[in-house]
C-alpha cells in the first residue's frame, strides 16, 4: 500500500476514533463502513493494495481492471479473507 493511501487512512481513523469517543463509541468502529469503494487496477499491485485497505476498513469494494482473470482472482482472494463485499469487474477497451 502506498504511503500516502497509508497516512490518509490513519488520520481518516484518528478522527473517526475521536468523533466515536467523544459520542460515547468504543473508537473501534470500522472506517468505511457503509460506503463502497470503487477501485481501478485493482488486479494486481498499488490497486489490490488499496482495494485490501479499503475492504479492511469495512468498504464494499468493486475490483476493476482491464485483466478479467487477474481481477476474478483478486476477489476470491478477498472474499476469502472474509471480505464478504468485494466484486469483480473488467473494463472493456
């Protein structure tokens, strides 16, 4: 995952922990929670890193890239890990 996907998702998480601390929460609740993450490349390096990021945040997620069989198994890998919201698909040229 990059380091700046990485920074985002941490002060993305610091303030959230805040807001549920300061409304009585545990600060534990997940990030993108009840929010969909469309995710371009995500067949294969920066893009199934952030697709991996998004959905352990709590993110349904769309896996998109023009490589049908890179991005089929990437969800299955997702889906697997008990991502239960990660769905393929192919970009057509």
């Amino acid at each position: 995952m990059g380091d700046a996907l990485k920074r985002s998702l941490s002060a993305k998480r610091r303030r959230t922990r805040r807001h549920a601390s300061s409304e009585g929460g545990t600060g534990n609740e997940f990030v993108f929670e009840k929010k969909v993450a469309l995710v371009t490349g995500a067949g294969s390096g920066m893009g199934l890193s952030a697709a991996q990021a998004f959905a352990a945040e709590g993110a349904a997620v769309a896996l998109v890239d023009i490589n049908e069989s890179a991005v089929r198994i990437a969800t299955e890998r997702l889906v697997a890990a008990a991502i239960r919201h990660s769905y393929p698909l192919r970009c057509h040229q």
